[in-house]
C-alpha cells in the first residue's frame, strides 16, 4: 500500500489549489493545526489520503485509492455491505 509520510507533496498541492490550510484540511475533518504537521513530516493517515481524493481530486484517482486499500475489490461482498445490508 502507498505509505503517504508526503505531507509536503500535499502541502504543495494545496498550495496549487490556492487553499489556506484550515480550507484544505477542515474539508476532511482535520483541524488547521493537524494539517499542519502533516504537511511538515508527520505521517498521514491513508484515510485522510482517500478523503482528500475525493473532495478534492478526480473520482478515478479516488476509486485507485479505494480499491488498493481494500486489498484489490473494490466491492467485495463484506467492505460493501453497510449495516442496514444494502450495500454502500
């Protein structure tokens, strides 16, 4: 799996997008201050990696992602199946 220790690659793709930290971050639910460190070196979690694919980057970008972190199915049986057993 794609380890994202990048928080700089992050930062500079937020930089491009022309977002403030709390713009960027807030979207996922990460405070100003957690984005932040990311963005100087502390590991990302590749649930906020996916997060922030899909707010902000293409859906297919977003679905790769999914898809690898599922282990290659994207919809097996048991990762889709949500509580009320009607799939996502």
């Amino acid at each position: 799996m794609e380890k994202w220790s990048a928080g700089r690659d992050l930062a500079a793709q937020r930089t491009a997008l022309g977002l403030t930290q709390t713009v960027f971050w807030g979207a996922i639910g990460v405070s100003q201050s957690g984005g932040a460190r990311y963005e100087q070196g502390r590991d990302v979690p590749p649930s906020a990696v996916v997060a922030l694919r899909v707010v902000f980057w293409p859906e297919a970008k977003a679905l790769r992602h999914i898809e690898k972190l599922r282990g290659g199915r994207l919809f097996s049986g048991q990762a889709s199946l949500s509580r009320s057993g009607h799939g996502l």
